[in-house]
C-alpha cells in the first residue's frame, strides 16, 4: 500500500509542476499551492467515491431497480414464473486496491497545499 501511496504522491507532484507550469504566466509558490490543492480535491473525491462503491451503498439501490424491470416487463415474469427462480437481492462487493493509498495521497497533499498558504 505505501508503495502505491508514494507513486501517487509523486505523480500528482509532477502534475502539479507541469500544470503550474503551462497554466499560470509565472511560477509562484501560491500557484503551486492552489494546484496542489485541485489535485488534492480530485483525489480524494475519486477516492471517496470508491470508498462509497466498495461499501455496498449503491447495490441496494441497483437490486431494487433491476427487480422492478423484471417484474414490469411480461416476458420476464413469465420467466421467472415458469423457472421459479427467484430474484437476486444484492449484487457482488467490489473491491478496488487503491482506494486507501488515493485517499491518503489526497490528504497529504491538502495539508501541504494549506501549508503553502499559510
């Protein structure tokens, strides 16, 4: 896992550089600081949302919605009927691997972007 978390680290470094570099005229600590801080956002937005995923809270939701598909469409009843199946409730957990190192990567790198405001 930390070696995840340090190439990620290290590659949202980069990306921070070259986004300072391309975007605003002249490089400032507080550009690099407010670039850090959007790569910080976006990790730990991508990394909440995997969190949410991988903690089942959506499979409710999708079992549901497929069950009402199938029970409004005929053919699918007549289905089930006929091989007294019964429906699937919940769906498989996913599991995703660098759910912990991009949500670590994300607060490290906030915290050293309000270091560079201060």
């Amino acid at each position: 896992m930390l070696r995840k978390q340090v190439w990620i680290f290290s590659v949202s470094m980069l990306i921070a550089l070259v986004m300072t570099y391309f975007i605003y005229p002249s490089f400032h600590l507080v550009y690099f600081g407010n670039t850090i801080f959007t790569i910080s956002m976006v990790l730990l937005v991508a990394g909440g949302v995997m969190l949410i995923i991988q903690g089942r809270f959506f499979s409710a939701f999708i079992a549901n919605f497929n069950y009402f598909l199938k029970i409004t469409s005929k053919t699918g009843r007549m289905a089930d009927e006929i091989e007294k199946k019964e429906p699937a409730r919940f769906h498989e957990t996913r599991r995703f691997s660098m759910t912990a190192p991009t949500l670590w990567s994300g607060l490290i790198l906030l915290i050293i972007s309000f270091l560079f405001s201060l």
